[in-house]
C-alpha cells in the first residue's frame, strides 16, 4: 500500500511538475541484478573523507573554527550519518526490503554512501541561505564490483526548515537543517533500491 501510495505520488508530481527523479544515475549494472534481492543489503557508515565544506576542504573550515564549534560540526557530521541510515532502513523496511548494518564480510550488495559537499547555510532573521548536502552512493556485489552509482542532493531552506512564528524560523541552527538533508536523501536513496528491486 505505501509503496502504491509513493508511486502514485511521484506520477501526480510529474503530471503536473515535470519534475525528475530525486537522484541522478552515474551508473547502472544491466540486466538488473537486485529484481528480488528483499534481504540482501547492507550499508556502510558515511565516507566524509573527501568533504568539502563550502569552497572549503574540511580541515580548513574547522582551522577557523574554536573548540565548541568544531565538537558541534562532529556532532553534525555524526548525526547526518544516524538519520540518513534511519531513514532508508525504515523505508526500505516498508516495503520488505531489508537493509542492515555492513559487519564483516560482506556476502550481499553493500551500500557505500560518501558526502562529498557540504554546505551548512545560516538563517540571520532578514537574510538566509540554504544549508546542502550532496551524497554519492555506490551499490557493490558480493565480489566488490561496483553495479550502481547515484547522486543524491538536497536542500533546506531556514524558513521552511520546522515551522516559523511571524515568519521567523524555529530551527534556525545549521545542524538541524543539515539532519533534515539526510532524512530527505535516506528516503530517496530507499527509494532507488525500491525501484531496482521491484521494478514495474
């Protein structure tokens, strides 16, 4: 039923948007070799080890950062990976497809999802800027060969981030727009396994 409900939506948003898909394919293995895989994936903790701040490397935003702020961008960066990773298990799950935690050797499709770019906006009450994330995912088979690769973006706007009193946000922290990225796109990356294990 939800996954009716999903499909159903995403005709009625192109009916009446034109709109694409929520990710971009890179790459797709042919013939299909998910159609039926419901227990086979396993995904991996977030790879930030190319990440991009702004037009920043990592390790130059933080330099300009003091103790607090850099502790705060680890808990971002922490809990970007816990809310994308809960939300594509719960969705995958509400269609019978199972995704797990990568533990050991892997003997399914492992999911290796990498943030290449991040960028954590601001809200100052009459002016703000979106906060971003941009995710590649890469699907592997048991023998380590690469068989799909998607990129996932998104972004959330201060003002449309929670809800707002007299127009002015309640979630004004970059934090929480940046969690509210990595819900969106673990939706969207459950949402491509859907559709390459049950295709139409």
């Amino acid at each position: 039923m939800k996954r009716s409900l999903i499909l159903f939506f995403f005709a009625l948003a192109a009916l009446f948007t034109g709109c694409a898909p929520k990710w971009t394919v890179i790459q797709q293995a042919s013939p299909n070799p998910f159609v039926g895989k419901t227990g086979d994936f396993q995904v991996l903790p977030i790879d930030y080890s190319e990440l991009k701040v702004g037009e920043k490397s990592e390790e130059q935003y933080l330099a300009e950062k003091d103790e607090k702020q850099q502790a705060s961008f680890k808990g971002d960066k922490q809990a970007v990976d816990e809310r994308f990773q809960a939300e594509l298990k719960d969705t995958a799950q509400g269609e019978g497809i199972s995704v797990g935690a990568a533990a050991g050797q892997n003997k399914g499709f492992l999911i290796k999802p990498k943030v290449e770019f991040f960028e954590p906006g601001y809200y100052a009450v009459v002016a703000s800027a979106p906060s971003e994330i941009r995710m590649r995912i890469s699907i592997e088979g048991p023998d380590g060969k690469v068989l799909d690769i998607i990129e996932v973006r998104h972004q959330t706007d201060s003002k449309s981030s929670g809800f707002s009193i007299g127009g002015i946000s309640t979630n004004p922290s970059s934090g929480g727009r940046l969690r509210e990225d990595a819900e969106w796109i673990g939706e969207a990356v459950a949402e491509y396994i859907i559709s390459r294990v049950k295709p139409e």
